[in-house]
C-alpha cells in the first residue's frame, strides 16, 4: 500500500504535464501508451520526492505498475490503463454505504489521509464511483455529487457521538473554513479571460505566464472533454481533440482563451434547453451552494466512466493533463508540503482568495458554505467563527449585516453562528519617524478597531430582518474577541489596551499564542505574558498553546540543542525562567542559572533583575503614557524608545539548549499547566493545524492528551476543545479532527506491543471533549 501510494503523489501530483503531450504525439518514447507516462521521467520525477530511495527500488515500483496496478482489478488480463492504479488504492480504502454513498474505511484513514492531503480527494472519490459503477453496479450510475469536502469515515461509535451530542467548533476563521481552492478552480475553469496579475500574485513575474497558460490548456480540455461525453444532444464526431488543442496553441494562447470562452458560453445556451443555468459550474446539474464543488465531480466522474467503459485514448491523456494541471495550482494554495512554522502557512493563506476577487458569486460563498456544511455534513448546530475587524464603525457595521444577508437570503440550512472578532498580529513597519514606540502602526490600527467594535456593541443595533431572523440585537451575535498570525513579532502587550478598552462587555476573549516560537520558553512566557496582559479571567480561552504541552526533549533534538532567538527576546525568556523558577519553588541547573545570568549581566547595564522583571510587566501599559516614576519605568521607556538598544536587541544569538536545560524547562511547563488548571482556562486545540505549523510528527504526539488525560485521573485535566482553525487550508473538518485523535489513540503501543488504551477508554475520552465543549461557548456568557 505504500508503494502505491508513492505512486499516485508522483504519478499523479508531481509528474510533468508538458510531457504528456509528447507522448501521445510520438515526441516521447513509451512502451506502452495506454501507460501515458514514461518510465525514465518518472523514475526522476520520484527520486526528487523521495531521496531516501534508489533508482533500483523506483523502478520496482514502476515495474508493480505496469504489471499490476494499470490493469483491470476485476479481470487482470484485459485492457491497461493509467487510471486503474486510483482504482486499485480506493478499493482498499474506501467503500460505499448501502445507498451509495463513499465512505473511509475508519482503519485506513491515515493512509487516505497521506494521499488525499496531495491529491485531493474528488479525484479518487470519482475513479472509485465510476469504476463500481461500471462494473459492480452495471444497473445503476451515480446521480448525486453533493457530498462532504472530507468523506466520514464508517466508524459507527464516533458518529454515534457526533449525532446525540452534536460537534461545535470554538476556532475557526470563516473565510478559510471551506475548501477554497475547490471554489477558486471553479472559477477559474468558468472564468480563464484576465488572469494575468493574479498568476502573477500566485507564483511571481516570471513563472505566471507558464502557470497561466497551463490552466488555460486545463479549461480547453475541461469544456471539450464535457462537449463530447456530458452533452447528450451534442451530434460533433468525436476527433483527436488532443491533436486539436496543440493546433490551438499554435494559434496563440490568447485565442485559445477567447475559443475557450466561446465554447463555455455555448455550452451554457445548450444546457439552459434542457434545465436551470447554473451559476457557478457549467458542468453541474443542481443549482444549490454545493453545486461550485458538484460540477467537478459530475466532470471527473463521466470522464472516468467514460475510460473504465473502453474509451479511446485520447479521453485519457487529456484527462491526466488536466490533473496534473490541477495538481500544480492546488499545491499553491493548499499547504501540502512538509514545512513546519507559521511563515510556511501564511504563504498559503494570503493567496486563499486571489483567483475569486472580483466574483462575486463565488466569493460570497466563503461566508455561506463554513455554516452550511457544519450543519449539513459536520453534526454542527452552532459554531463561533472568526473574522477580521474593520477600522471604521460603519464599515464594520456594513461588513457585519452583508454577512447576515447573504446567510439568511442564501440558505436558510445552516449553522447558527457567533462572532469572534480578530485583531491581526503583524511585524511592525520600519519606522521613518522619530520617537515612535514599538509596534506603532499596529497599534494605532488595533485602537481604530477596537473602538469601532466598541462602538457597535454599545449601538445594540438590530439585526437585518429577514425570513430566519436571529433574535437579538447585533451585540448578542458578537461573543467574543481575539488576535490571531504570527506571533513571534507582535507579543500580547500590543492588544493589552484593546482588550481592556471592550472588557467591559459581556464578551469573551482569547488569544492565540504559543503556537510559534523561538523557544519552548519563550512560547510560555507568551502565554503568561496574554493571561496577565489581557486580563483574562475563568472561562477565557487560550489558542494552541503547543509550548504548553510539546515534549522539550523531541523539540530540542530535532534543533540539534541550538536556537537562533533575538538578542531582546533571549534576555526576556532568561528573565521570566528565573523570577517564574523563583516564584513556582522550581530549583535551576547550576550550569543554566550561570547561563541565565551571564546573558542577563551582559545587557543589564547595572540594573537589578527585579526591576527588569518589574520593567517587563509595565509592558501592559500604554507606552505614550509612560511615568518617570521608577526605575522601572526608566526601563520600560528605554524598552520602547531607545534606539541603540533596540538595535541590539534585534541582533541574532546562538543559543545553547544543555542537557539540564531541557529537563528544567519540562518543570517550568508541568508549573504552567497547574496554573492555567487551577484558573480554568480553556485550550483551544486544533490537531491538524498544530502538525502542519508546529513540529509534531504524528497525532498521538499532540499535548492534547498531556493537557487532558485520556485515562481518568491521571496527570493534568486542562479544559480542552478540539477545533479545525482554516480548515479549507489544512484539508480537514471537525469530525476528521476527532476521526484522526481516536485512531491515534488506538493504534498507541505499550512498550511490549500491546495497546495503550482499550476502546472503551478512547471512546469515553472522545465522548467527554464533545460533550464539554458545549459548555465552553463564549455565547454562554
């Protein structure tokens, strides 16, 4: 299974697309061109994708797919083809319920997981729908594209408890809870003309114009392709359309677009013979929301069906073109590498929406579809979701009730939804200005929001009456504050006015923080720096926490016990470790205390380190108001304003993690987790997510079973939830989340092989996190 796994990301992701052409014109020399691909380039498609084997060991796994998975699984000696290898790994993995529907094999869904993170799952989900369909199901075809974004799995207990106890989720940021790529390409494949600048926001100057071009041939052989095998009252003879298109090109890719266009026109005026427009997907037959992602199914499937029912040649290689096309954008916009930390996300999340501005029907489906489909698919009833700010009240006010009015006109099935408004953390600007504070223009921003916010939830304002008003007052939609991206340049005593400002509201507040940083230290002396700074009391919440809950030992060795941390940033964490060490009873390593003072005396300029600690605590105040009262006050103005101390805290040190070191900080965190116990603040987990930013390897590697422990009274029991965070980003869903964490659990070993926890034990843990996030709602308040 692992090989043909290997297989399908290279065959299918990865291979070059401009070679298929040749191929089918003879330019490329193949065996057997059924195959489509050629050996060689394959071999060193794959040995770019996986170092770690030989030459020798990929060409056995060509040699399996020649002799093996290009053919036929229900009659081995027949006709071959490339797209039987999808049909052979979905067999494994997937099934269909007794109505139809494709459900995950629950013990096969790490391995789903792996592929699908690549391919994406409509690809795989339509091979195996047509492939029964043609051939288990000779009576019958599918007729409905409408599922989920992510399959369920056929694990009966788990959605036993979904369905009696329903799922919420408490983080998740609206505009990236759906699959937007999914949408983004059915815009683009209804919409190719002027799409020059946004290929070039997508990959930059140089490369757009490939990119551009490469999705302008997709969209031809989308629309041909649908032209010949979707259009029963189409009577063209079929051609070479592979042939056609080079002709096509030769032509000059601007004309291509504009026959493109033509042809999508066209087909939409024979299709409104035979039924309702739809405004999303020419190649869709419904006209619900769902029907932006249904057209590509509806196309994938008939195309497959068309191929496993001995279809000529061509279907099939402008089909893999088209794929790999496909392929090639979506590991643009959807993070499928390996690349661990926050910058390596926000790559992806700035250029989420670029292909569907200026559409905006497809657009505004990033608002209906996240509580459409938490109630539909997700067992959702409820959700708090996250958007950004505006500056100014009224079009704040505007942003608030366009929302609304595209919900309740659009669909009235959806979730019932509460806000939480995130300010945006941000690196703060080089300032030309002299004088200036840190993080000055943030700030500035963050006051200008804070006081719109303010201002709407002091108006009470009514919500726009519709059909299936909500009952209440714009106020009581609002639940919640937090702030949200990257942490490491803009700490919590940026919002600590902010949040103070609205603290007066029957609102609840939390904060992302120690998801990123530069030390397991320096991530708790973030959250210690949140929970002071912005007053947050019982029942607040906490975003990630990672630093919390990592193993210091798995962390540091995988940084080979050194750190790259900022002068200033190295000096606050050496602080905080020794007065919270002092305060907490936890004794220092010898060799680390020396290490902390000797940093500490290396900058303190004569200053005692109670009064630095002192100074870092004033750093909730507001620095345009600072007193000359203290010496820790002189500090703290030195902090903000001193020019040549701020140079030298932006200088880069190397910092030595010893032996001791690591075993120290695993005290700091078992203190931290009492605290946050005992003050019952809620952690707000967020498992895909926390793999993908953070350094976590596998599932059963996330705090979450540090911070609230799976067998009954056993270490620490941390309020928690489990959420998606951007979930059309990270490729997931709420019950995917758990779906992932109770296999995990059960698939954990002892020592001696056996298991770690009975079923009962996962299954009641499981039961207790769904039933108690409930309670946790800020709407509670």
């Amino acid at each position: 299974m692992d090989f043909l796994r290997k297989f399908i990301e290279t065959a299918f992701c990865f291979y070059n697309c401009d070679l298929i052409g040749r191929v089918m014109n003879g330019n490329q020399p193949i065996s057997n061109k059924e195959l489509i691909i050629n050996k060689n380039t394959f071999v060193s498609t794959m040995r770019k994708n996986h170092p770690e084997m030989s030459d020798d060991s990929i060409n056995l796994i060509y040699r399996l797919f020649e002799d093996k998975w290009s053919k036929n699984p229900n009659n081995m000696v027949i006709s071959q083809n490339l797209f039987y290898s999808l049909v052979h790994f979905t067999n494994a993995v997937l099934r269909t319920e007794v109505n139809g529907s494709p459900v995950i094999k629950f013990e096969q869904l790490f391995k789903w997981k792996e592929v699908t993170e690549v391919t994406g799952e409509t690809v795989l989900i339509c091979a195996f729908l047509a492939y029964k369909d043609c051939y288990c199901n000779k009576y019958c075809k599918t007729r409905h594209f409408d599922w989920a974004n992510l399959l369920p799995t056929d694990n009966k207990w788990l959605y036993h408890i979904f369905k009696v106890y329903k799922l919420i989720d408490l983080h998740q940021h609206l505009k990236a809870s759906t699959s937007v790529f999914g949408i983004s390409w059915a815009c683009l494949m209804n919409h190719i003309s002027h799409r020059n600048q946004q290929f070039k926001i997508l990959v930059g100057e140089d490369l757009s114009k490939n990119d551009y071009n490469a999705v302008t041939l997709a969209a031809k052989i989308r629309i041909e392709i649908c032209r010949r095998i979707m259009q029963p009252w189409n009577d063209e003879v079929l051609y070479d359309i592979n042939a056609e298109i080079d002709k096509m090109f030769f032509k000059g890719i601007e004309c291509c677009r504009r026959e493109t266009h033509y042809l999508i026109n066209r087909y939409r005026i024979g299709n409104n013979r035979q039924k309702q427009v739809n405004e999303y997907d020419y190649a869709a037959s419904d006209c619900g929301v769902m029907s932006v992602f249904e057209g590509e199914r509806r196309f994938l499937y008939m195309a497959f069906r068309h191929i496993f029912s001995g279809d000529r040649l061509a279907i099939s290689s402008l089909l893999y073109r088209y794929l790999l096309i496909k392929a090639k954008i979506r590991s643009k916009m959807v993070q499928i590498n390996t690349n661990v930390g926050f910058a390596n996300f926000a790559a992806f999340e700035r250029k989420k929406e670029i292909f569907i501005e200026g559409y905006p029907e497809y657009a505004n489906l990033l608002y209906v579809l996240p509580m459409y489909e938490a109630r539909t698919y997700y067992y959702q009833d409820e959700l708090e979701t996250r958007i950004a700010p505006q500056s100014q009240y009224h079009t704040l006010r505007n942003k608030y009730n366009a929302i609304e009015k595209i919900n309740r006109q659009r669909n009235s099935s959806i979730a019932e939804y509460r806000i939480i408004y995130h300010f945006i953390k941000k690196k703060e600007k080089r300032s030309k200005g002299v004088g200036l504070c840190r993080n000055y223009h943030v700030r500035a921003e963050i006051k200008r929001q804070a006081s719109a916010i303010h201002k709407l939830l002091q108006k009470r304002e009514r919500v726009l009456k519709f059909e299936h008003q909500f009952k209440g007052y714009i106020a009581d939609r609002i639940v919640g504050i937090d702030a949200a991206n990257s942490e490491l340049f803009c700490r919590p005593e940026v919002f600590a006015q902010a949040f103070a400002r609205l603290s007066s509201f029957k609102i609840g507040f939390t904060f992302h923080v120690g998801e990123d940083f530069y030390d397991i230290a320096d991530g708790l002396r973030a959250i210690d720096e949140a929970i002071l700074f912005l007053n947050l009391k019982r029942g607040d919440r906490l975003g990630h926490c990672l630093a919390l809950g990592i193993q210091p030992q798995i962390y540091y060795s995988e940084h080979d016990y050194h750190l790259a941390i900022p002068y200033q940033v190295l000096i606050d964490d050496m602080v905080w470790l020794k007065m919270k060490s002092m305060e907490w009873n936890v004794a220092i390593p010898p060799r680390v205390e020396k290490q902390i003072m000797d940093i500490f005396n290396g900058a303190s300029m004569g200053q005692s380190m109670s009064d630095y600690y002192a100074a870092m605590r004033l750093r909730k105040e507001d620095p345009h108001r600072i007193g000359d009262k203290s010496v820790a006050h002189k500090i703290y103005n030195d902090y903000h304003y001193n020019p040549d101390l701020r140079k030298r805290g932006e200088v880069v040190e190397d910092f030595i993690v010893y032996p001791e070191y690591v075993s120290f900080i695993e005290a700091i965190q078992h203190k931290m987790r009492e605290c946050i116990e005992r003050r019952q603040f809620v952690i707000e987990c967020c498992p895909s997510s926390n793999v993908k930013i953070g350094r976590l390897k596998r599932f059963d590697q996330h705090p979450i079973f540090t911070f609230c422990s799976v067998k009954n009274g056993n270490n620490h029991n941390l309020p928690v939830t489990v959420n998606t965070d951007d979930l059309g980003i990270f490729y997931t869903s709420l019950p995917r989340e758990f779906e992932l964490l109770t296999l995990a659990l059960l698939k954990k070993k002892n020592e001696d092989g056996s298991t770690l926890y009975s079923s009962q034990e996962v299954y009641d843990w499981i039961e207790r996190i769904v039933r108690k996030a409930h309670a946790y709602c800020f709407s509670n308040n």
